[in-house]
C-alpha cells in the first residue's frame, strides 16, 4: 500500500511540472545541441564560399561548400577539390582547387595541345572548362616534393594554381578540408540563375 502512495505522490509531482520549468529543460537540451554541433564544426566540417572563377564550371562564384576539416582529411589524392590557405598569397585567403598529383608524381604539361600527363600518362579530364594552354612560369617536368600536393583548377584559362611561382607546390599543412557537399548554389555573380539541382556531393 505504501509503495502505491509513494508511486501516486510521483506522479502528482510530475504533472506539477509547469510551463516555466518545461521551458528551462528544453532550452538546457537545446544548449547541449547546439554545442555538439558547434564542436562538429569546428573540429570536422567547415563552410565556405566560393569566389571567382576558376573552378567554372564544376563550381561557380557564391557557392557554399561543406568542407570535412583537415583535423580528419589528411591524405589528399587526385580529383580531390580542396580548399588551401597560403599565406603568401592573397593574404592567405581560401581558394578552391582540384587535386592533380601528389608526392613523388611528376606532372608534365603539353601547353600547345593543352594535354596534362603524371607520371608519363595523359590524364582524362572531363571537369575542365578548357583545355591547359596557359602557362604561368612553373618549368615542367616537375616532380611534386614530399608532403606537397600540385593543383590545378577547372577552369584553366583564368585559375592561378600550381603552374604559377605565386603558388606553386601545395604544403599538405596548408589545405583547410577537402569539398564535399554543395550546400547552397551561387549565381556567378548574377550572371547565371540560382540553380538547386546542382546541390548535393561535390565530385
């Protein structure tokens, strides 16, 4: 019988609770939310945005990407879209480029055709935008160096990369994430409409 009461007692108690502390539990629980999602963010993904040109047509200006962070992304490897930071350049800015080769590949560049080989195989390139005719200064063969990566964007007559001396050859330590997932669809600065069917994964 007592075990009855005591049961009878919790329950009034229970349905005692009022609006003011059911509003103090759901915020307590939103909080808990919303800082496992913080510390997802900070610690695995990343957004950016991006800005110009030079991957066009795989990605556009106003694009927002969802970036796996370098703290778990450590192994670039080709066809990989990643986003560096260089300090010596543009101020250390995020740029957005595909991986083309890694450490101990050689990347050689037929200019006049506009034909990209590693390690003496001519790479099948349907993301790009045009074709690579655009030297920038970067003497080729090139043998990319230990713990760097070379990059190149899609849209070959406008991206500064890894043909230029003003970037050169990628430091591992200087890629913020690899992009994998358009969030939201940018319009190239006006020039194209908001187009939805392009979110989804970055390829």
């Amino acid at each position: 019988m007592a075990a009855e009461e005591q049961k009878a007692s919790k329950g009034k108690k229970e349905k005692k609770l009022g609006w003011k502390e059911s509003l103090v539990l759901y915020l307590h629980d939103l909080i808990y939310m919303l800082m496992v999602i913080l510390l997802l963010f900070l610690l695995v993904f990343r957004v950016i945005v991006v800005s110009g040109d030079s991957m066009k047509m795989t990605l556009l200006d106003g694009d927002y990407l969802l970036l796996l962070s370098n703290t778990l992304y450590h192994d670039p490897e080709y066809g990989d879209i990643v986003v560096i930071s260089k300090k010596d350049f543009d101020n250390g800015s995020p740029i957005v480029k595909r991986v083309i080769a890694t450490e101990g590949q050689t990347v050689d560049i037929d200019f006049e055709n506009g034909i990209v080989y590693v390690d003496g195989a001519q790479l099948q390139e349907d993301y790009i935008n045009n074709l690579t005719t655009y030297a920038e200064g970067v003497p080729f063969p090139l043998t990319v160096e230990e713990g760097c990566i070379f990059v190149l964007g899609d849209n070959r007559a406008v991206s500064k990369d890894s043909r230029s001396p003003e970037i050169g050859l990628i430091d591992k330590r200087e890629v913020l994430g690899k992009a994998i997932f358009l969030m939201f669809p940018g319009t190239d600065k006006g020039n194209m409409p908001r187009d939805f069917d392009r979110v989804g994964a970055v390829k």
